[in-house]
C-alpha cells in the first residue's frame, strides 16, 4: 500500500463500508495496471475528489458522465460500477424512478439518435455529389450494351462525381495506371514475379491512401532493365 493509501485510511470519512469499497477499487486498478489513486484520476481525466467519492459509495452524487469516463478507464460496465461502488443509501436511491441508470440509458439513446442523424446527414451529401453520375451512368451503360463499338473514352466524364467524392473523403490514387516508379513494396503488391526495393515497376491496378492511412497497395509488375 504506497502513502496516499495509507493516509487515506486514515481518513476519518472513510466508513468501513468506504474501506470496502476501497479495497474492491484497488483490486480493478491493478487489473488495469493502475497503481494509485491519482493515477486512476489522471486515466479518467476527474478529480480527485471524484475518486474519493466513488470509495465512499457517493456514486448518486457524482455525474453520469463521470461515471462513464470510470467505467472505461476501469474496463467495467457502468452497471458493475454502480453495483460495486454505491453503499446502500445510494442503492436505495438507485430504486428511485429517476436513477442514474435511466440517465445514462437516456444518454446512450441520445447518442445512438446522433450517430443516426450524423449517418443520414453523410449519406445526405454523399447523394447531393453523386447525383449526375446516378441519373446519367444507368443510362450510359445501357447505351453502351446495346452499342458495343461505343468508345469508352466516352464514358470518362461521367466518373468526375465519384472522383470528386473521393477527393472530398481524403482519398488519393498512389499512383496513375501506367506510371513507371520505383518499387516499393511499402504500397506496391507484385502481380508475379520479384522485385527488389529500387527496381523499375509499372503499376496495372492503382493502390489507394486515406490520408496517412494505406486503403490498398498499387498492383504492379517488374519492368526489366532495357539493353541496347
């Protein structure tokens, strides 16, 4: 027990039931590598005071919000915590029509409906870009079946809206089709063959990044030395 769990002990507002309720926090702390009390609070991002609340079972007087940053820090669900960490006035009161456990599934369904609106709102404008392409690509590729000789070329203006999306998403090409580069197998992939770092390739399918992040590698071939 280091000395800020000594001197809590000590704590003339530390029930026995506060010793137990210590006791059960520390044994979650450990299990999440935590090894003291201002630890834990820096983890959670509270106050100290918080935590001497949650020890003392005063969970009925701290915020939901809180609790939650608790819960996660701690691996615990908010129930667990609740059962744990609330002497029995607390849990009386948890018996109350409005409890903290309605809170928080007043707020769990609050986001839920956000995370809803925000879906729809990027579905939304995902739509409003790519509203030339839906009207106009059915229809071109119908034309484009009925009339085989119909040159593809032709159809190129009709990919800018996707373009455009992906442009607006951070999405970026590594590299154009047949674009010859160096091979690098960081964010190219060998169709067959080998290739050391440096050799000449030429990329047959595009790779993509999502800013820093790699989506696909660039699909590429080995380009052998010319010799006159």
């Amino acid at each position: 027990m280091n000395a800020q769990d000594k001197s809590s002990s000590r704590n003339p507002e530390l029930t026995s039931d506060s010793d137990h309720l210590t006791a059960a926090l520390q044994t979650q702390m450990q299990q999440v590598g935590l090894s003291s009390f201002k630890a834990l609070a820096d983890a959670a991002e509270v106050s100290p005071q918080q935590i001497r609340k949650l020890r003392r079972g005063e969970v009925g007087q701290m915020r939901v919000e809180t609790l939650l940053k608790l819960s996660q820090v701690l691996q615990v669900s908010l129930d667990e915590l609740l059962d744990t960490f609330s002497s029995a006035s607390t849990q009386a009161m948890l018996q109350q029509p409005d409890t903290l456990k309605q809170e928080y599934q007043r707020l769990q369904h609050l986001l839920e409906q956000q995370r809803e609106n925000l879906w729809q709102e990027f579905q939304q404008s995902s739509l409003q870009q790519l509203e030339s392409w839906l009207v106009q690509w059915p229809t071109a590729a119908q034309k484009a079946q009925e009339n085989p000789q119909l040159p593809a070329v032709r159809l190129l203006p009709l990919m800018r809206p996707v373009e455009q999306l992906l442009q607006s998403w951070g999405v970026e090409a590594i590299a154009p089709v047949g674009a010859e580069l160096p091979y690098d197998p960081q964010v190219h992939q060998l169709l067959e063959g080998t290739a050391q770092p440096g050799d000449r390739v030429k990329v047959r399918y595009t790779g993509y990044r999502h800013g820093e992040k790699l989506l696909k590698r660039a699909q590429v071939s080995y380009v052998a030395p010319w010799s006159p």
